[in-house]
C-alpha cells in the first residue's frame, strides 16, 4: 500500500479544519470535550458497535469499501459476517458499557475518525480496511491516526487556553488530570499532548 506521510504541522491544521467546519465554537470557543460521535457522523460516517473480536484484541475498524465484516456473535458464540457499508467506523461494544472507560472510547472513535480524514484515498478500492488493535506494531499509518486523534479530541487552542486557565494553584498531577476530565480523555493521553507541547 501507499504511503503518505503529514506533517504535525499539517495534522494540527487538519484537526482544525475538521473541528471548525463542523462548529467554530470547537476550536475558538470555550475548552470543553468534543464531541466526537455527532463529529464523525458530521462527517458523513455512521458508527456501528459490534463485538470485533471474542478476546477484545480490536478496538475500533473503518470501512472504506461495501462489503461483510467478520464479527462476534455473543449470544451464537460465533463468528457471524456483518454487511458493512463504506463510511462505517465500528466500534467494539466493550468499550460501550457502563463500566467501560469513556476516554479509550472517545480516543477510539477519534483515532478512526483520523483514518478517515487521513488515509481513505489510500485504502478506497483495496477492500481493505484500518482497524486499532489494543498491541498493535506501530505504522506510520497508526502514528498519523494517533496524531490526529489526538489534535480533535484536544485541539491545541483549547489545550493551551486551558492550561492556562488551570495552572494556578494546581500541582502537576492535578492540572493532568483535571485537564483530562474536562476534554473527556485518558490522564495519559493528556499528559502525552502536553508533554510533547512543552507545556509540562
Ligand atoms: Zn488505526
């Protein structure tokens, strides 16, 4: 397959653009989570919530081309082929349920999102599809969605405008995590788009 690398530079104005055609306020307006499930269906995509492996070993998929998607039938305790229209981005129902951890949900529908936007011309025809696997080998590709899902879900703006609204009077470890709450990510993730903002 192709490959096509994007600088950060550009990822961050792709995230831009993303955010702010779907509403200004996104980028420019209050920090506040985004939200990332009405920004991919905005998008023309729809998403499906399917369990995608028995062992939960595949977070989230794109569908760039029609066709059937093996997944997991609980209740049959098989595999069943699921017809799947291009422009899907399904989801493993495990990161759906109430006990489930609501940043690897965002951050997985963000990072699909990001394939979407990044590499669809790349994958339109192959019948192959990008798919985020929990220990998967680290490809450009993968390092892009990453990037990109990272600069949606924590525009840099809002980033700055709210580490500068929150630095005073908190430690480091609260700024973090105050700061992962109110964009709706993993402490991790934040820590990580900080750091690499030099802002930590
Ligand atoms: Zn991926």
């Amino acid at each position: 397959m192709a490959k096509l690398f994007y600088s950060e530079y550009a990822i961050e104005n792709i995230a831009r653009r993303v955010l702010t055609a779907y509403d200004p306020k996104l980028y420019y307006g209050k920090p506040a989570a985004i939200p990332i499930e009405d920004l991919i269906e905005a998008n023309g995509l729809s998403l499906e919530y399917q369990y995608l492996r028995k062992n939960g070993r595949i977070l989230g998929k794109t569908i760039f081309d029609d066709g059937l998607e093996a997944v997991y039938d609980m209740e049959l305790h098989e595999y069943i082929l699921f017809p799947v229209r291009a422009g899907t981005i399904l989801i493993d129902a495990s990161l759906c349920g109430e006990e489930a951890n609501t940043g690897r949900f965002r951050f997985t529908c963000a990072h699909e999102l990001a394939h979407w936007c990044l590499h669809k011309k790349l994958y339109l025809g192959t019948g192959e599809s990008a798919a985020l696997m929990l220990t998967a080998e680290e490809t450009d590709m993968e390092f892009q969605a990453n990037l990109l899902g990272s600069a949606i879900l924590m525009p840099m703006a809002q980033v700055k405008r709210a580490f500068y609204q929150l630095r005073p009077g908190r430690d480091r470890r609260t700024l973090v995590a105050d700061m992962a709450c109110l964009f709706g990510v993993s402490k991790q993730a934040m820590r990580i788009r900080l750091e690499h903002h030099n802002l930590l």
